[in-house]
C-alpha cells in the first residue's frame, strides 16, 4: 500500500471517527513513520570500514515496549530467514571474551522471558551457575544455545555496527538565565494511532505504522486531523503554545538538548543536587532531518568534521545560528521522568523492558534478530581496526537499525560513553545464540 493511500485511510479513519477529540490548527499531508521514534534511518552507509556520516541521526527509539507474554504449549522457534546454520567453532574470538561480563545483561533477558516456553530450559539452567566461574559460564553458553549466523537480506554476511549512549546533562526545574532550554513533556493535542490496529484485514501491511496528529475544526464543525507542529513551529513558531506546561526541565546548551532528543534518554543531575532519568515518552511524527548533513550542503564543515563533536564545536563557535540549525530537523521528541537510582551501571530501559547493559546490550532488528537473545558481535573498536568480540544481547530496537547484520551498541552513560558512541561506525558480523529449545525451522 502506498503512502498517499495510508494517508487516505488515516484521514478517512480520524474524520469519521474523532469527532469528540479538542480541536487543533493546519492542513493535510499527516507524516507516516515507522516505529515509535517517528526518525528516519540513517543515510545507507556502504558496511565496512568507518565512514564520516554525519552525526545526530537517531539510532533507537528510547520508548520501551512491554516484554513478550509467555507462550503457553511447546516452545517457538526463533528461528528467522536472516539466519543460516553456524558452529561455535565458527565464532572468532570465542574464547578469547570473558562471558561474565554479559551476565548479569543475560539475567535480564531471563527476568523478562522465562516464563516462554522456548527460554524455559536455557534460564532454569543459568539459575544454577557460578556466575564468578568464566569456564562454567562459556560452557553454559555452549551447552544450552545454538548458533546460527546473520545474513543480510542479499544474503550477505557483513554489516554494520554503531554506538548510543546515555546523555547525562545537568538542569533545573525552574527556568532561568542559566537554564534557559527545555525539556518537555508530551503535549495534550498530541494524537496518535497504530494503523494496524485501526484496520485489522490490513494489520500485516500496517504493523509498526503509526500517525500522529492534531485536530483541526473545519467551518461546517467536522474535525480533521492534520500533521503535528514541526519543530520550527514549536520552538518560536505557531505551536509553541502547544507546549506551555509542559516542561520538565530546562538544560543549559540546546545542542545537549537536542542531542539527548536524538539518544531518546537520558540522565539528568538536578541542580538541588537529585538525579532523574528522561525517557522516550512520544514524537512530532516529522521525519528526521540530519543537522549533520545539513552543515556539510551549506558549506559550514567538511563531511569528515560531521560528528557529534564537530557539530558541538559547530554550534560554540556560531550560538547565533544554532536555532535556524536545529529547526533544519521537523522531528521533535517527547520525555517521561522516571526514577534515577544514582547507579551509573544500570542503563535505561530498552524495547525489551530491561535496563539496558553498558556495552553487552545491542539494540537490532527484531525482524532478523529476536530480542533477548545472546548475540556474538564481531566488529572492531570505534574509530579503530582493533577488534572488537565479544558477547552481548539484543535487548533493544531503533528507527535506523534495520537489516540482518546490523547493530547499535549501547556504550553506557555520560560524556566519555558519547565519545565512543560517536566515533562507531564499523564493519561488522553476527551470530545469533538461540535457546535449544527454539533453535529449529
């Protein structure tokens, strides 16, 4: 089904059914995105060595989705065509990682889905290891999963492996000339639908679509709904009254802030001295347009100066054109405060419902790789050919990554795990460790 179509019966679906809704402001042509995060995938980059792509395209929506309900019966295969047959004699470096720093990353995974069938086995036996015991752990690994190697959709076998990271900032919760940027909260006009549930006979051709919106009054009374401000539009524009309430807190520097926007979370130290987490609470539904890119075309850096640091080094040297920056990017993203606990190695939730795991959690395509599952990353070290093996699991998903051997690694919180995050671009391959129980076609 086409895009004009979906627009369509997205309009055809909000005028006949909204009519209770408040009311909004402007014309047609509702943005459709895939995924929560409403990003657009980051320009296709040919897999293998680093590549100077502009920074500031979103790897992973940061909204967490509920971990899968337990399937009652016999156990399902995780089986999925972007995987072939492997051995762990196949894995390189296999022997050479410590799998103990992967498991407490793994407990997670078995705290979310033990109770499926296909995970039954696999967790009631690491119940039963000595986690200090790097020998018992690998021949857990060994003996209660099977590998199977990721291919792409040309049946391929390298891809590509970025970084993400938790952004920590420090903010109030009152506005002032220090702390003059914000943070905000969902606004209440916001509309949003999940095509594929609105039509069930097209639930396979919609699934992951998802509208969002406002409403507007036409003369004779009716509601139409109509695409949601840009970010233009709610920074200074027509929309910014959208926004009044809402919030949470405000930042000092508007490129930490829109680069927290890109990340989808992050920490936040309170200038009362209390820590809070922002989380992905929902999207503008514009599709992102990379600032990165945007400097390159106007001549403003060189591609190869296009990473997150030279965007930051960017926006220091020239503050006065850092709003007509950033609103170059329609897309605007929503936070949720959520409790901080202070313990820096506990990561932010991902689409598995985990917290997330400092360089042993990946987020991937669901579609290639189930979530949860151990996953043998072989790449190298960001910005560098020393390699990088080792154990992690995909307990994440994202806007951009999509494909059979792709992942993002989720490098932990804070400025140093930025520095990493933003640097890694690398060739890489996969193995995916099914379950036994789930390791069949």
């Amino acid at each position: 089904m086409s895009a004009r179509a979906l627009l369509a019966l997205a309009g055809a679906l909000f005028v006949a059914g909204c009519a209770t809704q408040s009311a909004g402001g402007p014309p047609d042509g509702l943005p459709v995105e895939p995924g929560p995060a409403g990003a657009e995938p980051a320009p296709a980059a040919e897999p293998g060595t680093p590549s100077p792509t502009p920074a500031g395209t979103p790897t992973r929506p940061a909204k967490p989705s509920p971990a899968p309900r337990p399937a009652p019966g016999a156990p399902a295969s995780l089986v999925t065509p972007a995987m072939v047959p492997a051995r762990f004699a196949d894995l390189p470096g296999w022997d050479d990682d410590d799998p103990r720093e992967a498991w407490p990353a793994l407990q997670r995974t078995c705290g979310a889905l033990r109770g499926r069938a296909e995970w039954a086995t696999a967790c009631a036996g690491a119940a039963r290891i000595d986690a200090s015991d790097k020998t018992a752990v690998r021949r857990y690994f060994s003996e209660h999963f099977t590998p199977w190697r990721i291919r792409n959709a040309d049946a391929g076998t390298t891809g590509l492996a970025t970084g993400y990271y938790e952004p920590m900032l420090t903010a109030s919760r009152t506005r002032s000339a220090r702390f003059g940027v914000p943070l905000y909260a969902p606004p209440d006009d916001l509309i949003g639908i999940d095509l594929g549930d609105s039509q069930p006979d097209l639930k396979d051709t919609l699934k992951g679509l998802r509208l969002r919106g406002r409403l507007s009054t036409l003369a004779d009374g009716r509601k139409l709904l109509i695409p949601y401000w840009t970010r233009a539009e709610l920074m200074t524009g027509a929309g910014a009254g959208a926004l009044v309430g809402k919030a949470i807190v405000w930042v000092e520097d508007p490129i930490e802030a829109f680069f927290l926007q890109v990340q989808g979370s992050g920490r936040i130290r309170l200038t009362d001295g209390r820590a809070m987490r922002l989380g992905y609470a929902d999207t503008n539904g514009h599709p992102y347009r990379s600032i990165g890119r945007w400097l390159v075309d106007h001549g403003q850096m060189k591609l190869e100066e296009a990473s997150m640091q030279g965007i930051q080094a960017w926006a220091r040297a020239n503050p006065s054109k850092v709003d007509e920056l950033l609103a170059q990017n329609p897309s605007y993203i929503f936070f949720r405060e959520l409790p901080d606990d202070g313990d820096e190695r506990i990561g932010p939730v991902g689409a598995l419902a985990v917290p997330l795991t400092a360089e042993r959690s990946i987020a991937v395509d669901p579609r290639s790789i189930p979530l949860g599952v151990p996953v043998w990353l072989s790449t190298t070290q960001p910005n560098s050919p020393v390699p990088l093996r080792r154990l992690v699991l995909a307990q994440d998903t994202g806007s951009a990554i999509k494909g059979g051997v792709r992942a993002d690694v989720y490098f932990g919180s804070g400025a140093a795990a930025g520095e990493l995050a933003g640097r890694m671009k690398q060739k890489a391959e996969m193995w995916a460790l099914l379950p036994n129980e789930a390791a069949r076609r």
